[in-house]
C-alpha cells in the first residue's frame, strides 16, 4: 500500500499516525526457518542486510508477512547514505558493512499471520494484532511508534526531522490494505517527488566532460512517460562525476525510448512551440537545449516547489538517487496538488 503527498496532517476522528520513516520499504515473509526481505519492486534485499536474518527469526511469528522499513541508524540518526553503500555485488563488502553499520527492520503492518490473509482486515485491528505479536521486539527489530491524537503527530513532525525521519504517515482505521493503492497520506518536510531520469543536457561550460541537468520524467495514466522537468543542482565535481556514473545508461538508450520520436519531431516542435528537451528556448534562441538519452532505468528523488500543469514550475533541487524503487512507480499520483482557489475563484467572477 502506498501514500499520497500532503500538506498538512489530516484531523479528526479516525486517524492514525506513525513517523515516516528513512530507508527502504520492504516486506518480510517468514515460514519457520525461512525469511525473504522483499522491496517494492520485488527485488530480494536479503544479501544486502544479511544480519537481519537471525533477528527476524528471533522476533517475528513463526508464519507471518509484515511490512516495514529496512533503516540504519547513525550517531547522527538515520543515514540513508549507508543505505546506498550496501547496493554493491561484492558480498564480502557488504558483510564488512553490515559489521560496521547494522541495518535494523521497523515493522509497521501486519498482513498475514499463520494461514490468515490480514489484508481485508481495518487498519485498527491490524495494528492491535501487530502490537500483540511484537509486545517486545529486540534490536534490531523494532515496531514503529504510532497514535491517534494529531497533536502528538504534530510534535513528532517537528522533533523528529533532527533524527532524520522523513515526516508523518497518516492511515485511516477503517481501512483495509490495499496494495498499489495511495490509500495513505504522507506529510514531509520538503515537497518532493520521486522521476525518472531519462536523459540529460552537456553543461555549456563542458560539453563532454561535464554533465549540465538531468531530464525527468513521470508516467501518466495513460502509460506515457512526460517530460516534467530537469534538476541541475550540482557541483562542479559531481557534474565531472555524472559523465562516467551516467556512460553505462547511454548505450542503446534510443531503443525503446518512450522519448525517441522526438528526435525526429524536433523540428515540427519549434514550429509549434511545444516544450521538449530536445527544441531551442523560447526565451533564448541561442540557447542549447539539445539533449543526450539515457536507458530510462534510474530513479532520484528532488525537491520542487510547484506544479504547473504536467510541469514543475522552476528547476528542482537533486536530493538522492533512489536504487530501491522502480521507474514505473514514477507517477502523477504521488503528487497531491493543491488548487489554486482564490485564483480561481478571480477568474471565476471577471468570466
């Protein structure tokens, strides 16, 4: 089950709130002796936190699903960038990692227990029967704190950003779990979205050796990956750095390219006025907007103020890449848009 970005908390009867955690989703299964740490694009994270086999053992039902988060925990709180360090094929590395920085599990839901599919049941009694079976979990398995008074939310929105928690999770009691579903709401410290990078620019100071913006994309209802933006928030080593970290994405990267036929379009498109990456600005004739393909395979997150229309309004601010979700899950309805009602409402009277 998913969330939907929010601006504020939501109030009133039949809420529950829970911290929003830093790391990677991921859903545990264990049957007896067995466990299988799951992301969401069901990719295996076993080999990469190998330590949590035997807690999970020690601490979860004998058979049972529950959802969570994979975290690690600095001296300075959640470090996402250990995170990212553990994606690496050599298991000898990422043993000596785990040694060096443990990664814990925070479980949240409980969606199987025994032979009981949990799914169907409200969000209320599924956290009561996740309470019953965690009482006393032990490090490094955990059970994320959680209540229903908005105020206490409130607090923990404001204290806990220092520990580096991404904000609150609001779920409605009534609920059941449904997957793929934002039946959530999520309420974060900066307002970001989750893209595709689906290609980039050169910058005009080093056309080939430095890497000016990277194109994002988000998948449209109707299966459409649209251009939505670009993020060009980098230092001078990291544009240096991207030119390599970026090589393996351009082989073949016009096969299959949901962008590919803008290449050939180009010249109809300046005619029209249409914005793609590939045409000249509008602002600036002298401008080079032309662009190079990347496979549409990586994913980051960056932070943006508005969005206007299909587009965000201003270049957004790169925060992370993001290994542990998949492009497809890039889409317009992580974005909750507020209305512009006063605007509206204006135009509305002077139509």
């Amino acid at each position: 089950m998913l969330a939907k970005l929010t601006d504020e908390i939501p109030d009133g009867e039949g809420w529950q709130y829970e911290p929003k955690w830093d790391g990677f989703r991921a859903i545990v299964f264990r049957d007896g002796d067995e466990t299988f740490i799951q992301s969401r694009d069901l990719r295996p994270l076993d080999r990469y936190f190998p330590e949590l086999a035997p807690a999970l053992k020690a601490n979860l039902p004998e058979r049972c699903v529950v959802d969570g988060e994979v975290v690690i925990a600095g001296p300075n709180g959640l470090d996402f960038d250990s995170m990212l360090l553990r994606i690496h094929p050599a298991e000898s590395r990422v043993r000596m990692l785990a040694a060096q920085t443990p990664a814990s599990f925070v479980a949240w839901d409980l969606l199987a227990l025994d032979d009981r599919d949990m799914r169907a049941v409200p969000q209320g009694e599924r956290r009561a029967e996740l309470e019953r079976v965690l009482a006393a979990p032990a490090a490094p398995i955990h059970l994320t704190p959680s209540t229903r008074d908005p105020a206490v939310a409130a607090d923990w929105f404001r204290r806990f950003e220092g520990a580096g928690l991404d904000g609150v999770v609001a779920k409605r009691l009534s609920d059941p779990y449904l997957p793929v579903k934002r039946g959530w709401a999520k309420i974060k410290h900066a307002r970001t979205a989750d893209c595709v990078v689906a290609g980039f620019r050169w910058h005009k100071n080093g056309p080939g050796t430095l890497v000016g913006s990277l194109l994002l994309g988000l998948y449209a209802d109707d299966g459409r990956l649209n251009h939505v933006g670009i993020t060009a928030s980098f230092s001078t080593e990291k544009r240096r750095a991207l030119v390599e970290e970026l090589a393996p994405l351009r082989e073949n990267a016009l096969e299959g390219h949901p962008w590919a036929e803008w290449v050939e379009w180009e010249a109809q498109q300046q005619a029209s006025g249409q914005r793609v990456p590939g045409m000249k600005s509008r602002w600036n004739a002298d401008r080079d907007l032309s662009w190079e393909p990347l496979r549409a395979e990586r994913v980051c997150e960056v932070a943006y103020g508005h969005l206007q229309g299909d587009r965000f309004r201003h270049a957004t601010t790169f925060v992370r890449w993001r290994p542990d979700k998949s492009p497809a899950d890039c889409r317009y309805d992580q974005l909750e848009v507020t209305p512009p009602y006063e605007l509206m409402e204006i135009f509305g009277r002077q139509g």
